[in-house]
C-alpha cells in the first residue's frame, strides 16, 4: 500500500515554548519543525496542529499541570515561527492524546492519510499518548526526532525508545523524511 502523510503538530504553542510551562528544548527543534512543516506542505502532505486548548477550572489535565494552554488565551496559539497557514488543520485537544474525543481520526480518514508524522512536545506524554492512539487506529508512525523534544534528554530518550519499542514507529530525521515523502 502507497503511504499516504500527514504530519501531526503537538503542541508547539506558545505556553509550551515560551509560556507557563516553557521548555527550552522546545525553542531548540523550532528551526526543524518549520523545515518540515515548509517541505511538507509544499508537496501537498496535510499539516495538523493538536493544540491543547483547556477549559479553565475543568478540564483534568489543569490540576496535575496548573493552568496553561487555556483555549482562547495568547498561550493556546502556535507559535508564530510556526506560519500557521490557512491550508493547515488545528484540532483542539483536552487531553493529552490529539485523537480523545476530537476529530482527528476522522479527518485523517477524510484525507486517506495512513502514516502520521510526529512532531513537537513532548515526546514521553503529549506525543506519546497521541502516537499510542495512531497506532490503535492503524496509522503507521514517523517520528521526526530532531524536531520532537521533551523537558530533559532523559524524558525525550525514553519516549522515543518507548514509541520504536512499543508501536514500531519509526525514527528519523526531518531531512530523510522530507527526501522520502
């Protein structure tokens, strides 16, 4: 079977980057992540932003994480280096996988995507638990490890090991991805 891309943006918002829960390593696969993100979408493969945008005082995520990414707010919009286009999809996610009760699945199966393309943060939570989903629905997975991170080296080694290990996606780089694409 014809593998058939889109590539999964997980939240590379501006709470996450620079915000309430900054992370350094996060401005650091900036330059990568938009790399992909213009190849991508100049040979046509679908960009879909999964943006957590909570509910304040709701949603369950906000007591373990203090508040952060509050829908409608500055800090639950991409970041700007990212040129969110008008061509793009933004799924707005409550949780940490982008496919729990949203329409993501059902908007890769309107495109006919069969392979997802992981990027953003971070790798042992968000982008881990949206992987784990993908592989549930059959999607087969790409991670694009230079631009996916965590908040320390440690937690982006384990979640990427546990995404090749446990859902057999595969690890490459945003160059070699944009070669065979």
């Amino acid at each position: 079977m014809e593998k058939k891309y889109a590539v999964l943006v997980v939240d590379m918002l501006n709470d996450f980057v620079t915000g309430a829960l900054k992370c350094d390593r996060g401005l650091a696969i900036v330059p990568k992540t938009k790399e992909l993100l213009a190849g991508c979408r100049e040979k046509g493969v679908p960009v879909i932003f999964c943006n957590d945008a909570h509910l304040k005082d709701i949603d369950h995520e906000l007591k373990f994480w203090g508040d952060h990414a509050l829908a409608g707010t500055k800090g639950a919009e991409v970041i700007p280096e990212l040129d969110l286009c008008d061509k793009d999809y933004v799924v707005p996610k409550r949780r940490y996988s982008g496919f729990f009760m949203t329409d993501l699945h059902l908007l890769l199966q309107e495109l006919g995507i069969n392979t997802v393309i992981m990027t953003g943060l971070h790798a042992h939570m968000c982008v881990r638990h949206t992987s784990a989903d993908a592989y549930q629905y059959g999607y087969d997975i790409v991670v694009a490890k230079d631009a996916t991170d965590s908040f320390t080296e440690e937690d982006y080694n384990y979640g990427i090991k546990y995404l090749k290990e446990t859902y057999g996606a595969e690890i490459s780089d945003v160059d070699t991805i944009l070669a065979t694409i």
